[in-house]
C-alpha cells in the first residue's frame, strides 16, 4: 500500500500519451500531488516541455502541440477547462480527473468541446497528496474561510464532509480496496463520515468490483479530538521537527527568514524520492541527525577531493571526472540544504530554549507527569516565547482537568499576568469528557500497570517518551491479524504519528505476515496549525465554548472579551428615552419584517426548470377549429413513415354559409333522391367504373363509388360529366350549389410525438406509389365557380394525454394562466387570399411542458411556438427584391394549409414551491437578532456620547 507508487503510476501513464511533444495543465489541486510524486526529468523523459496552471489567461496560443490536462472535477476547474475549450490553444487535449466524474459534468464538457478538439477523458484517482509512501494528506488545513466543523465539534461543515468523502474514496480506488469499515464511538463526525463513505461505495459498486481477499481491508476512521497531546508537542525526529519549527508544505520548506541564508537555498524540496539523505535519515532523531549529517558531509569532502584538478593525471580520470561530476554538483547542493537546515533547528532550539520546554512536556504528556513547579517555572522564563508557555499550560490542563483545577485557575492567571492570553476552548472540545479513552493512564489503576510495562522498555531518550494514542489503538487491532489497515484521521494526523506508522511498517515488513498499514488525514498539523484550527472552529461553537468548564475551580478567571473597549454592561442598566424609543422602534421593525416574512413563506411561487424530454413512444394530440373552402380532405403523416388520409375519426366537419352560419341538414332529402334512383334503375343494375379499381362487388353504382374506384388505382377524378353515374346524381350542380359555402374543421387528431404534418387541402388525398397527391381538379377546374383558400383558425394547440382528464385540464389551464402561457400563437388567425393555387404553411416548434404541484400532482402539456410562410403557386421566379437579393422556388407544393410540427426534446418544467418552516423559522430569528443587534449598538453608541457630552458640559460650568 505505497501511495506514492500508486500516484507516480497514474502520472507516468498519463504524460505518455500521446508520443509526442506535449504541454501539462494543472490546476491549485493537482500541481503539489504531481510535484510531489513526480518529477521535472520525469516529465521532460515523456516529452512534457511547458507546465502551465488551467487559470492562467496568458498563456500563448500552440496549436502544434498536444495538451494533458489532470484536473480535480471540481467547479472551478471545470468552468476554466470550459473556457479553454471554448477557445482552444493547443491540437489536442487530453482530460484525465483525479476523482469520479459526474455524468452532467461530462455533457458539460461535451457541449463545450465545439471544435471537437478532444481525444481522450479518464478518471485517474489520484486525489490526495501522498506525503510519504505510508502517509496521505487531504491538503484541507481549516481555517475560518474553509472550516473542518459546523456549529459544534459533533458536526462536519458540508464541504469539508464531500471533500474528505472525495479523498477517501480516490485513495480506496488508487489501491484497488474494498474495505469494511469502523469508526470511533464516540466521535459523531466519524460515524457520519464512514456512513457517506459505505453510501459512495455502494453507489459506485462498478468502480469497486475488486477481486476478495481472504481478509478485508479495514479502514478506521478516528478523530482528533481524542488525542490533543501529540499535535501540541514539539518534535524531535528529523521530518517532523521541520515541520514543527518551519513548516513543510507539499514537501516545499521556506527558509527564506532565515539570517544570512544563500539566495539559492531560500525554498528547498524535501521529500523522500528526490532527496537520499532525507529518505535514510527522516525518522532519525535529532541527536542521532548530528552523526549522521557529519559523515555526510566528510563524504562530500572526500569526494571533492578526488574531484580536485590535482587527482586528474590521465585520460581515464578526465573521463571519470565528466561522468560523475554532475552528480557530484547534485550531491553538494543536497550537502549544502541539509547543513542549513539542521544549522537553523539547533538556532531555533536554543533561541526558543526547546529543550527545557519538551523535557516538561514530555512529562506531562507520557505517565511520568511533570510537577507544578516546573510548569511555572517555564511561564515565568522570560526567555521563553509566550506561544510555548501557551502549549505547556494547555498539556497540564489537558492531564489534570479532573484533579488539579486550582493550579489551573493558578497558571491562567500567572500566563495573563505575563501577556499570554489563554481560553477554556480546549478543554471544552477535546477535554476529558470528549474524549473517548484515558490518554495519561490516571484514570484507572488498570491503565497505570500497563503504562508501568511499557515503561520496562524503556526509550531513546528523554525527548522521545511519547508515543501517539495511535499506537495502542493499533495495538489492539493486531490481535484480530487484518491484512491491510488504512487510517483516516478527522482533524488532520502528524509527522509522529506517521513515524509510528512506517516504524510498524518495517516490522512488518520483516515478517511474512505482517500488516501493511497506511495513514491519512484532512491535513498534517504542527502545534500552531492546531491550536489554529481549533480556534478558528470555535468561532462558529456556541458561546459556551468560551466558558470554564463545570469543573473548573472557583478562582478561574472569565475570559470574556470586551468589544471595542465598550463596557457593554453600564447601558442595558440605565433607563433611558432613547433606549424606549428604540426599543418600540425595534419592536415595530421586527413585526413588519416578520409579516413581510410570513407572507412570503405562504406564497406560493414557481420555479421553472429545462431539462430533457426523456419519454419514448408517447402520442400527442392536436385540437384544432378551422374555418375552410368546401371540398376538404384532412391528412397526417410523420417521420416515421405513419399515414393518415381523409381523417374522420373525431373530426366534425360543417358546411357554412358565406356569414359564417350553419347550413341546415339535408342528409335526409340526399338519401331520399339516391334511393329514388336505384329504384328508377332495373334490378340487377351493375354500373361501369370506368377503368378504375373495381370493388368486391365489381360494381360502381354511384358517382361516389366511381370517385374512390379513382382514389384506389392513383387517378385524378378529372372528368365527371363524363360519368353516368356523377350525371344521373346531378354531382356538377350539387358543386355549383356549394361554391359559395365554405366548411368549418373542428375535432382532435392523435399523432405520433415525432417529426410529422397536418395537411388539410382541398379534394380527396389518394396514393401512387410511394407518394400521396390530392385531387384538386374539382379545385381547380374553370367552372365559374371560383375558389381560394382563405381561412381562420379558431383554435389550434397540441394536447398531452393528461388533459384528457377534466381536473387535471382545468389545473394546467389555471397554472398556464398564471405564468402567462395560456394564448396560442395560432389562436385567432385569419388568412385571406383571392387565388386557387396558393398555399400556406405553419411551422410549430412543440414544447413539452410539465406543471408539478405543490401536494404532488403532475400534470403534462404542451407549447408551441409558430412560424408562418405563404406562396404563390404559380410564381416561381420572383426576381430581385429591394437588396438585390434574387428568390426562386421550387415546383413543388399544392394548394392548402400545412402544419408541420416538430418535437423539441426539451422538456419545461414548472415547480410549484414554498418555504420550508425551518427556512421562515431562521429568517424569523434572524430578523430579530439582527434588528435587536443594530439597536443595542445604536444604544450603546448613543448613551456612550451623551454621557460623554454631559460630562464635557459639567466641565464647563466648573471652568466658570
């Protein structure tokens, strides 16, 4: 379980692809985890020649060259790999994220990827930074913009929950682990976090189809807070007294402040794969770090001399000297950081006077204790920096909380008298009643007989008596024998305790069972990011955080805070006029604001959402009420090959006069005068169709019959006064009787939810072959009779299936009034020409619209948006307009009015929505605290400058 192999892999696969010369984008996440696990001859090996930030604006256009991108999928990443995209700088990219990408931030990247200049997306999982091959970090130092806590040390801010859920995950998937997971009793953030890490694991069960092993990995969550000492202690192995004294960052260690330092070792790398000397000697002690760094550099010097001109007497040692000299000017400058950096720790232990300060926190922190004495005796040390007497007094009051509350009280005292100011906040988060296990075996005599054992082992030396509350806690798990442990600690974990951990490693290591155990954390503390983070955190605790705890003794000074040097107390005493005023004023204020408030939170609004329309093989209706020229055939056809011709069904058709009237029925009398006509004929009577196709009966007996025989075999009924039958029934009159009538359309028609039109045209609709015509001679013939395709459209809109149910029509209706969709662009259109061959078309975008109520009703329906274009048939060539622009058209196109209609595959929603109680609750209580807040400041204020100003007149009088 090396997290820096597993990170190193992913990096080294994907700067090799592709072959060729190439540019890396990183973004804040990303660059210390490649810095870290990689480096610049590693990257210059694979063709990498220009690092670059993904926010940097200025970077120069490269269009020969391909760019790898590795990226945490995170939103401002993803908005600047957006707008690199959007204007592409290089060839070809190729996206590699260190954590599960979502499925919209795919489609995000997909639209944004216009000029399709993108090869290649994976998920490589190589979020963390991996400090150490047996220690990861988060890289989440809290801080009072980005806080671990919410309002109490039980609760976890969001983010910092979904970023450490993040990082667990990345390093579970990195190694291929499926683990069980524990998690400390009594820490509430533990038990949620590994809830959201089992709900993850499940969810991405894909990802985590691992091979079983015959004893699951185990991943233990722990908190911090069970164990304040080992962050508060000054260190003294090598790795982590640096970090302890000046701080590594993302293996980075400023000396910059250091007197008289080189300028070329001002910031230094220390890190275990690029430095040997720091891979060997980082667990080393600080005495032990002495020998060592002396045989270091007396190497160095041997070696130098050997390098000398005077040792170059032939031709084999000139061409030794070229070989090795380049790591031999390596080896100097590592020579050079190392003197340095140890030079400056033993200047910063002396200055500081660290040894006296760890011996006594040695023996407060291990079993041993250290006397009262020797704690004051460091706060009154006027050498000693006021930080370190800080820390010491926090380590007593940490072990004797329960015991000795008065030599507390004492030492708070005597650090006020000296300049420090302290609080009680450490000991209401991580006290004794926070913490789950007895970190100074004095609580039990169990706990003291086994502190007496480990005590026959004895130590390095005096500085080095503790060990982390870690080490018992896996003491205790190596009586179950797990294979693989991976350890995540809430609040950040150390240096120390990751010497621990790599210590256990090594045993391990030298067994053929051993456990190999990894360690991680939010961040790696030192004592002043700590004690940062936890007053940082307070500041959104309750106020009681500040307070003694209960056991606190009598004589514990109040550490409350005086803001702005205003005795806050004197003025909420005295009675005042101005006070009563603002008082009422408040009260008026807070009644107005909170009905404004109420009234709010019953409203009812609407939110309006897009998204896309995922239905598949649904119908849609169309109602329409359109006013035509007689002689009307009604079709539908669709992309999908569908065909309706001469609908009836749910189509009422009228004749109309010129005014718009009704015709009165005469259906009765046609009937009568048809069957007066077969009588007059003999029985038996077979009548010709005229060459068309014939029915069963073989007959055509009717003008009627002969008109479908027509429509059957393709024909054009052309010529009925050539036809006995259309004679006999007076067919040509009966149209001159109804040239001047027109026809009234109403009715529903049930279409596919695709691509498709109505046509509504004049004549019968008939098919040859493959293609549908109508039969526009009755139309078109000169018979006097003229005829045009004027219209109005009463009414003409698009029907889901749910407006067939009348409550949930009268609901859409009411809710399409409200948002002010309820016209139809159709509705109410009049289209008047004076020409035969003319036709209209309407082109309708159909929206799918959803209306989601507040009690839970769905109700679905539809928009549309229209279009409309009309021509002349028998112009095709309409030559130059104004603009000079020249316009032609096809031949094609019959006379009529066409709707052609297409699906959008967006679907709108509208939400009903109302303000939780909880919401109106806390506005509510804002309102007040806020209102109250203004006013006592205001009160204050004023009551301040009028006693103030009485005071300045009472001066005045007593001048005179």
């Amino acid at each position: 379980m090396d997290v820096v192999k597993a990170v190193e892999t992913y990096i080294t696969k994907l700067v090799s692809t592709p072959s060729a010369m190439k540019v890396l984008l990183l973004d804040t996440h990303t660059t210390p985890i490649v810095s870290l696990a990689s480096t610049q001859s590693t990257l210059l090996s694979h063709q990498v020649y220009l690092t670059d930030r993904i926010d940097n604006v200025k970077r120069d256009r490269m269009s020969h060259m391909k760019c790898v991108c590795f990226l945490q999928p995170n939103e401002d990443s993803l908005d600047a790999l957006s707008a690199e995209l959007k204007e592409p700088k290089y060839g070809e990219y190729y996206l590699y994220f260190s954590n599960i990408l979502s499925k919209p931030a795919i489609e995000r990247l997909a639209d944004v990827d216009e000029f399709e200049v993108v090869r290649e997306v994976q998920e490589y999982f190589a979020d963390y930074a991996p400090l150490l091959p047996c220690l990861f970090s988060l890289n989440h130092a809290p801080t009072s913009e980005k806080p671990l806590y919410g309002s109490s040390p039980n609760a976890w801010d969001s983010l910092a929950l979904e970023r450490s859920v993040q990082g667990i995950i990345a390093v579970l998937l990195s190694l291929k682990k499926k683990p069980v997971i524990r998690y400390e009793k009594s820490s509430g953030m533990a038990k949620k976090l590994a809830s959201e890490v089992q709900h993850r694991i499940q969810a991405e069960a894909t990802l985590f189809d691992f091979r079983l092993t015959q004893v699951a990995p185990l991943l233990l969550i722990l908190d911090r807070r069970n164990d304040p000492v080992t962050p508060l202690l000054s260190q003294w192995t090598y790795q982590a007294m640096v970090h302890e004294l000046l701080g590594i960052h993302n293996g980075r260690v400023n000396l910059s402040m250091v007197p008289d330092i080189r300028p070329e070792l001002s910031e230094i790398t220390l890190t275990t794969i690029t430095d040997p000397f720091f891979q060997a000697h980082y667990l080393a002690t600080f005495g032990d770090l002495g020998t060592s760094l002396k045989n270091y550099v007396q190497s160095y010097q041997s070696r130098s001399l050997a390098q000398s001109p005077s040792s170059i007497n032939s031709i084999f040692d000139m061409k030794r000297f070229v070989e090795e000299y380049p790591e031999f000017r390596k080896l100097g400058g590592n020579v050079s950081k190392h003197v340095a950096l140890v030079g400056e720790l033993s200047r910063l232990v002396d200055r500081d006077r660290l040894l006296d300060v760890g011996e006594v926190e040695q023996g407060l922190a291990t079993s041993s204790g250290s006397d009262f004495k020797n704690v004051q005796a460091v706060v009154n040390n006027p050498v000693v920096p006021a930080w370190n007497k800080l820390r010491v007094v926090i380590l007593y009051a940490l072990r004797y909380q329960k015991t000795q509350t008065g030599n507390i009280a004492a030492l708070i005292n005597l650090l006020l008298s000296n300049g420090v100011s302290p609080g009680y906040v450490f000991l209401n988060v991580a006290g004794s009643d926070q913490r789950q296990d007895d970190l100074f075996s004095t609580e039990s005599l169990l706990a003291k007989g086994r502190s007496a054992l480990k005590g026959l082992k004895g130590v390095e030396n005096v500085y080095t008596q503790h060990t982390p509350h870690l080490s018992q806690t896996l003491e205790n798990l190596f009586k179950g024998r797990p294979q693989d442990i991976i350890i995540f600690m809430i609040g950040g974990t150390t240096y120390e305790e990751a010497r621990t951990v790599a210590l256990l490693n090594q045993e391990a290591g030298n067994s053929l069972t051993g456990t190999r155990i990894l360690l991680g954390g939010t961040c790696v503390h030192n004592s002043s990011s700590y004690v940062e983070m936890i007053r940082a955190a307070a500041e959104r605790f309750p106020a009681s955080v500040y307070e003694p705890p209960p056991e606190s003794a009598t004589t514990a000074p109040s550490l409350n805070l005086n803001l702005g040097g205003v005795n806050t107390t004197e003025d909420v005493k005295v009675k005042t006029r101005t006070g009563a005023l603002l008082t009422l004023i408040s009260a008026c204020i807070i009644l107005a604001f909170t009905t404004m408030e109420f009234f709010d939170y019953r409203r009812v609004g609407v939110d309006t959402s897009i998204v896309v329309d995922r239905s598949r093989g649904q119908k849609l209706s169309v109602r329409l009420n359109v006013t035509f020229p007689p002689l009307l055939s009604l079709d539908v056809m669709d992309i999908s090959g569908e065909q309706q011709r001469d609908v009836s069904h749910n189509i009422l058709k009228k004749r109309i006069t010129q005014s718009g009237v009704d015709m009165p029925a005469v259906r009765e009398d046609l009937r009568n005068e048809i069957d007066k006509l077969a009588e007059r004929r003999a029985s038996g009577y077979c009548g010709s169709c005229y060459g068309g196709q014939e029915p069963e009966s073989g007959c055509c007996n009717s003008c009627e019959e002969v008109r479908q025989a027509y429509t059957d075999k393709g024909w054009s009924f052309s010529n009925p006064d050539g036809i006995e039958q259309c004679v006999e029934e007076g067919w040509s009159d009966k149209l001159k009787e109804q040239a001047d009538e027109g026809c009234n359309v109403s009715g529903r028609i049930r279409v596919n939810k695709v691509v498709g039109s109505i046509q509504i045209s004049p004549g019968r609709s008939y098919q040859a072959g493959s293609r549908t015509f109508q039969d526009l001679v009755p139309y078109l013939r000169d018979d006097s009779n003229p005829h045009d395709f004027s219209h109005i459209i009463h009414e003409f809109f698009f029907m889901a299936d749910d407006e067939y149910n009348p409550n949930k029509a009268k609901i859409g209706k009411d809710m399409k009034e409200r948002m002010g969709i309820s016209d139809n662009p159709l509705d109410g259109v009049e289209a008047k020409t004076t020409k035969a061959a003319y036709m209209y078309q309407y082109f309708l975008k159909v929206v799918s619209t959803q209306f989601r109520m507040l009690e839970g009703k769905t109700i679905n329906t539809h928009q549309y948006s229209s279009t409309q274009f009309e021509r002349d048939l028998t112009k095709f060539n309409e030559g130059e307009n104004k603009q000079g622009i020249f316009t032609q058209h096809g031949v094609a196109g019959a006379p009529g009015a066409y709707f052609n209609f297409e699906i959008s595959p967006i679907l709108v929603v509208h939400s009903e929505t109302r303000q939780s109680f909880a919401h109106f609750l806390t506005s509510t209580c804002a309102i007040v605290g806020g209102v109250l807040t203004v006013a006592a400041l205001l009160d204050s204020i004023l009551f301040a400058t009028g006693r103030k100003l009485r005071k300045g007149g009472d001066g005045n009088v007593k001048l005179m």
